[in-house]
C-alpha cells in the first residue's frame, strides 16, 4: 500500500458532536504485532454525544485530543498485517475490540488488563490520564476507511456474522461478560432489567444461548416487551415495570424462591428503585451484575443482603476470548444475531446516523454506518 494514500473520515473537531468530513493519511503500523483493517461496519453509541460533550470539562473521562475519529464498534477486512503477526492474514474478516491497556502495569501483568490503569476504548474514552498514550499509538475509530488495532485485539468474524451485526458485538459482549460474571449457565434462572433496551435485548439472547431456563424481561414498554417474549415466549417471562410489585411477581413465577441472577442493564438517569427492586428479586445467594452503568447513588442495607448472601458486581467490557465465544455460538446457531433492524448509513452521514441513534427506538434497531 502507498503510505503517501489519503483516507476519508468522519471527525470532531469540537464539543459540538459534529462530525466533519476530512481526509488524513492512511494509518501507519507502528508496532510489527500491529494490523490494518478496512472498515466496513461501525455501530453508533447512542450515548456518543454525551460523551463528546465532555471536551473542556473535568471529567473522569479521557477523551483523545481534536481532532478526533470516533466510532468504538468497528468490523472489517484484514488489508495488511506486521512482520511479527501470525495467525492473522490479509483477508480475514475480523470485529476490533477497542479495549486497549498498556501491557505492563500490575493489571497488564496478572492477566486483567480491563484494570489496567491507562484502560481506553479506541474510537471512545478512557478511564484516565495515561488513556492519552493510548490515543497516540491507536488514534483511529470505526468512523474512516481504515484503522489500524493490535492483532492481539481482533476477534475472527466467520461467514455467519455479517458486518453490521459485528458491530454490535460491544453490546452482546458485554452482556456476555455479565452474564458470566453473574453465574448464568444451564438450569439458572435470570432477570434481566432494561430487557428490550440496546444492551437488555442483547443479554435477552445471549442468556438464551447459554441455556437459562427462565429469563425474566424488565422494561417499561409494553409493545417492546411483546416482541421480546415473542422471541422465545416458553422461556421468556415479561413484566412492564410501574404496573405492579416487580419481586412479587418474580417469585410467583418461581415457586416463591426468586431468580439465581439479575443482570441490570438500564443506563444512566434512570432511578435506583428500578435496581433495588430487581435486587429483592433475587433468591438466597443470587448474584446481581451491574452493567448499564445506573448513576443513581444506591442505598442498600448490606445486613440484609449480607444474611440473603446475595452479591453485587460490576462488568466493564470484555475480553476478545470471550468476544470469539459470541462469534462461534452465532457459527453454531445458539446465538440469534437475525434479530437486529440495521439502520444503515454511509460513512458521510454519520450526523444522521446518530441523531437516529439517539432517538433509542429499543433494541431491535441497530445504527450502522457501513462502508
């Protein structure tokens, strides 16, 4: 490839969100272990604007510096890989999973490197001051033609996967890693809160490939709800959340014992209520697993929970092991990814495409800007 080439990407160049059309150098690999992909799908966060806003703020995000290429879910097609790649071949289709961490900190070193102190998402935020190094070794997001990612950083796509449901992976994986977290397997029964919601859907489906027995959908839209149960209506179990006593209902469905998990995947802005009364939902030793990030101070009486033995954890992201579990469970057939009403857009329209974004349609709609 001509290292003198121009690509065309989307980029903000302040707080606004906007995004403007610009054209800069094809990425360069700057390690041997390094590849080039050609983008060909990228997902759009609903919650990228809010995101972006936080230019000039303190904040205890790490934003890369103006200006930016945003885009965290991005698919594509191996165009050219370093001289210390194996494995990985011009060709491949492949999902970028944008977690980045430093390789060598206390995290990096015992094999946990969401810990890892200059944690980043490509194409997002990072979680720290040191996230700017991050920036400067992989600055490119799903939002230009190419970008570049460390081969250690890809999950293989096979033929089953199509490159707008890749770039939902960000949401199925972490609804994954969750769900893992939370014990869910064969014989389990789980709640899942924010059911019909970007990430709630995508935990619908997984805990249907993973055997749960019982998968019980919180949400607040009726018509949503409908077309979740429809999903699979001899497993899945919905209740509407406002019309009635949300643990009262989980144990009449179970024998008064309650469910083994909660997964709460409702976002930011929401009231802590919701998660309390999912909480209570749980049966003596169940687990909850935070992952839609619900900022409402929560109050909890740990006597009650300590004697319950109930446990609360938190999952950030996941890692491309368990990224690769989602692409074979779609091979094999246990994973429905058919589900997703893509809204496509082209690379220039990536305004439209998240002002569709925002508009949080559920979970059924996936925006998609396509290349």
């Amino acid at each position: 490839m001509n290292a003198s080439k121009q690509i065309k990407a989307m980029r903000v160049h302040d707080a606004s969100g906007h995004f403007q059309l610009d054209t800069v150098p094809l990425p360069e690999l700057l390690r041997p272990t390094d590849v080039l992909v050609e983008v060909k799908a990228s997902g759009v966060v609903p919650n990228l604007r809010n995101v972006i806003s936080h230019y000039g703020e303190r904040s205890y995000l790490t934003l890369p510096d103006l200006p930016a290429i945003f885009g965290l879910d991005t698919a594509g097609v191996v165009a050219k890989v370093g001289t210390a790649v194996t494995g990985i071949v011009p060709g491949d289709r492949v999902y970028i999973n944008p977690g980045r961490s430093c390789g060598s900190c206390h995290a990096c070193r015992s094999g946990e490197p969401t810990n890892c102190v200059a944690y980043t998402f490509q194409g997002y935020f990072g979680f720290g001051p040191n996230s700017k190094q991050i920036y400067k070794q992989y600055p490119y997001g799903g939002f230009g033609q190419y970008a570049t990612a460390p081969a250690d950083g890809l999950v293989k796509l096979p033929e089953a996967v199509s490159f707008e449901q890749a770039a939902r992976f960000g949401y199925l994986g972490t609804a994954y890693s969750g769900l893992r977290k939370a014990g869910v397997c064969a014989g389990k029964t789980v709640l899942i809160s924010g059911a019909s919601g970007t990430l709630g859907l995508c935990a619908v489906q997984i805990a249907r490939a993973m055997g749960a027995v019982k998968i019980f959908c919180v949400a607040r839209n009726p018509e949503l709800l409908e077309r979740v149960r429809a999903l699979d209506p001899q497993r899945i179990r919905t209740f509407s959340y406002g019309s009635g006593d949300v643990g009262a209902w989980v144990r009449s469905e179970t024998d008064g014992v309650g469910v083994d998990a909660v997964l709460d995947a409702i976002g930011p802005g929401a009231s802590h209520q919701v998660t309390l009364d999912c909480l209570r939902s749980l049966a003596r030793g169940g687990r909850l697993v935070e992952v839609g990030a619900m900022s409402d101070p929560l109050p909890l009486n740990l006597h009650e929970i300590m004697c319950s033995q109930i446990s609360l954890m938190t999952s950030l992201w996941f890692t491309v092991s368990e990224g690769q579990d989602l692409a074979y469970m779609a091979a094999a057939g246990t994973l429905d990814l058919s589900v997703f009403d893509h809204h496509r857009y082209a690379l220039e329209q990536a305004n439209e495409a998240l002002a569709d974004a925002e508009q949080r349609k559920g979970g059924f709609v996936n925006v998609v800007i396509v290349q």
